[in-house]
C-alpha cells in the first residue's frame, strides 16, 4: 500500500510520526483480538480509526476467503520505522526517503502460528515529520 493513496498507510505512518515526535521509539503493536494497541503513547484518534477500520474489514476479508473468523485466536500487527536514517533522493531535498516495516502474527484454531513481514519504501515531503501527512481528498 502506498500512503500517497491509502487511508491506512497514511494513518499508519502518521503514528509513527508521532512517536518519533515525542522522542520514542518508532514502533507500535496493534492486537486485533485484544482491540490494544501499544505503547500507550501510540493511542490518538488516528491509531484507533486504524484497528477499528481493520477490525471492520475483517469479516468481509474472511468472508470472502470463506474463514471463519471466530477460529481467529490471534492477530498482531507490528509497524516501525527508523526516521533517524531517512534520506533526500538526488535532487529531492525536500522529500525523504524511509523504509515501513510491518510484522504480523496470527494463529488460528488447531493450527500453528504464522509471520508475515513486508517492508516497503515511502517518499515524502520533509515537513510532513513535523506536520504529519495530510488527508488527501
């Protein structure tokens, strides 16, 4: 997904903006089953429309994989980033270039517990670090 495009790139990279605004790290665990997520300080409005949009796309998503979601025991999805390595692209100085990372885990009924991870590489401007990535209508 592309955060230029995505709803929920847009809004997962902003929580990582803000914990890298507050000088934490840049890391935050969503647990679907559980509705948390962690740390503490990665809970904004933004956050929660996050698990709750995925909470919501969820059923149709097992749906139309014919699962059953109530053999679901565990769904975890972890993000990060390292902004402290971002960079300009040539001739782009005002846009920075990082890498989103995500982990996720998840175990259903009778079966072993399964990883995912994806990685993929963001460009945006750099005063979106500060300002954090606008919604795009």
């Amino acid at each position: 997904m592309s955060i230029d495009y995505m709803k929920s790139g847009r809004l997962s990279v902003n929580v990582l903006i803000d914990l890298y605004n507050f000088g934490l790290e840049t890391t935050t665990t969503f647990d679907f089953i559980n509705k948390t997520i962690q740390p503490d300080k990665a809970e904004s409005k933004e956050s929660k429309q996050l698990l709750n949009d995925y909470l919501d796309w969820l059923p149709e998503h097992f749906l139309n994989h014919n699962c059953d979601l109530t053999k679901l025991e565990k769904l975890e999805t972890t993000i990060w980033t390292d902004f402290d390595s971002a960079f300009s692209p040539p001739r782009m100085n005002d846009i920075i270039e990082f890498t989103v990372n995500a982990l996720t885990i998840w175990k259903a009924d009778e079966r072993e517990e399964q990883t995912i991870e994806i990685s993929q590489t963001e460009l945006i401007k750099k005063n979106f670090l500060k300002l954090r990535i606008p919604e795009m209508k």
